[in-house]
C-alpha cells in the first residue's frame, strides 16, 4: 500500500466511505494527516465528491477538487506526488 502511494504518513488514505462508522474514520485520518479541524474536515470530504484521497490533497495542498483530482490522476494515485504536483511551492 506504501509503494503504491495510498499511505501519507502513517495514515491509510486510500479509504472508502460506506456507513457512518467509516464516515468517522475517514474525517478523523483528514483530521490527523492534514491538521484540518472536524467540521472543514467533514465539508471538504462532502466537496471532493466522498473521495478521501481527492480531499487529503485538496487540504494538504490548499487546492480545488478539480486541481486535486487533476493532480491525483496525473501520479496514478500516489499521494505524495499528486500534493506535489497540484501545489509545486
């Protein structure tokens, strides 16, 4: 999972919201990995469409949903990368 970039830092990104138990962690990894607080954790997993790796990058690199998403295609996925593409700072 490493190699394939769904992991940023120690936290599983690569992660699928399905009942309100996964809605939890998956707010609580935004929360962790991108130091967001709950509730803009929560309105930008809404804004990037439910998709967790689309709303680590948007938070991690201050970007849009289409900017991440972008980003997030451009690395075939790996997280590291795509914060780094979409914002080259």
């Amino acid at each position: 999972m490493t190699r394939l970039g769904y992991v940023y830092g120690n936290l599983m990104v690569n992660v699928s919201r399905r009942n309100e138990k996964l809605i939890q962690r998956v707010v609580g990894i935004l929360e962790r990995a991108t130091g967001a607080d709950q509730e803009t954790a929560r309105r930008t997993l809404e804004a990037s469409s439910n998709r967790t790796p689309v709303a680590v990058a948007m938070l991690a690199a201050r970007v849009w949903r289409a900017q991440a998403a972008a980003a997030l295609k451009k690395s075939r996925g790996h997280m590291r990368q795509a914060i780094a593409i979409a914002n080259p700072k």
